[in-house]
C-alpha cells in the first residue's frame, strides 16, 4: 500500500532526511520517499500496520519539526 503525506509548513530539508531514514526503520515499511521542494513525503507499507506507521509517522515528525501538520494528501 502507498500513501501520499503533505508537510504543511516544513521549513528544514535536513530534519525531512532525518525523518525519512526513522520512519523507513518502522515495521512494515518497504520504502519512504519524500520531497522538501513539494512538502510531501510518499510511504510505501503493508497495509495491516498501515494504521500504526501513520501515527508513529507523525510523531517522528513532531520530534523534529513541532509546527508541521502531517496530513494524508
């Protein structure tokens, strides 16, 4: 399953890196893509764990940019 992310108010192409290499360590995860220029961030993932790369996505993101609204696209 993939799944398109908007990153709504990202300001660092670094922490977006940083935050990519965590979240591909999640389980289920098969690959993270993103993009600093168009702010979204593509999660490639079996779909039963789906619900909890989600959320554990966000607060991965949280963790290195608290202003940022993580959003299905």
């Amino acid at each position: 399953m993939k799944k398109t992310f908007k990153l709504e108010g990202l300001n660092c192409a670094n922490c977006l890196a940083k935050m990519e290499r965590k979240i591909s360590k999640l389980k289920g995860v098969t690959n993270v893509s993103s993009n600093f220029f168009t702010a979204k961030m593509i999660i490639e993932a079996d779909e039963d764990f789906m619900p909890e790369i989600e959320e554990a996505a966000s607060k991965i993101v949280k963790k290195y940019e608290p202003q940022v609204v993580f959003t299905v696209e």
